[in-house]
C-alpha cells in the first residue's frame, strides 16, 4: 500500500522485488546534525525538527530517480522524482541531492549529486564523495538535510 501523493503508486504491480522508499522526519539524525555542528558555528541557522511529518513511501520504478527539492533556482526546475520540498520542507536539501540507480539484475546504489550539505549513510559521520556510487542493502538508511531519512527496502 502507497502513502505518498496521488502517482506515487501508479502501475504498481506488487510483485516480488518490488523497492520502495520510506521518506520520514527522524529525530535521531536531526540530533546528530545538531551534535555534529562546529561549536563555532556562527549564524548557522539548524531549523526546529518538524512537529508533524508523516511518513510516506515511493514506489521505486524507474532506472534513476533523483531526491532534491523542487522550487530551487531557475537552473533546477525539474521536480525531482522523490521531492523534499515539503511540508514540511527540509531546508538542509539541495535540489538536485542525490541520486538513486539500478542495476541489474535487482541492486540499487546512491550517489551524492554534489550537494551542499552532504549525503550519509546508516548514521555515519563521513559523508558520501560526491558522484560516486554507493550500493545499497535493503533496511539502508540514506541521510539527507536536517532532517530527512530516506529508507531502501526490498519487499
């Protein structure tokens, strides 16, 4: 079952294989960005942690799907296909963040599309070179923004 927006679930076979991305509001990588912020960090604004986020979930049916933010620069207006403007937005995400890719015969990687505020990984500290893949395990959690947990699975 899809809660995401209206398309997110269109076509939808349900058959074995099937990825799908939960987007949620996570408190714990909220905290985290917050702890890991320089303690001279001076006029860097780190929005509150949103009171109600819902999670929702994105069917994974393309070959690239890109996470970002749209309504960004005029250079970017292409909506991206797993869309972090909100509400509430996370304004910790670039507009075009990362990218997800598969491979075959039923693999997914992410790459870090050169964002401002980095890409991380299942909570780690170091965030993800840029432009370079990285595969993914299903239960994976992707760490964009202030906020925003991205998490693959194979169901």
């Amino acid at each position: 079952m899809n809660d995401g927006p209206p398309g997110d679930d269109a076509g939808d076979e349900g058959g074995p294989g099937r990825w799908v991305v939960t987007v949620a509001a996570d408190r714990d990588y909220h905290d985290l960005v917050l702890a890991r912020r320089p303690a001279d960090a001076t006029g860097a604004v780190t929005p509150d942690f949103p009171a109600a986020a819902p999670p929702r979930e994105v069917v994974l049916r393309a070959d690239e799907v890109r996470i970002g933010r749209a309504g960004g620069p005029p250079a970017a207006a292409e909506t991206p296909e797993i869309d972090l403007a909100g509400p509430p937005p996370d304004p910790g995400v670039s507009a075009l963040h990362a990218v997800l890719m598969a491979l075959p015969p039923d693999r997914w990687v992410v790459m870090d599309a050169g964002s401002t505020n980095g890409t991380t990984l299942n909570y780690d500290e170091d965030p993800l070179t840029p432009d370079t893949p990285v595969a993914l395990r299903s239960g994976d959690r992707i760490h964009v923004g202030a906020w925003t947990t991205l998490t693959v699975e194979r169901r």
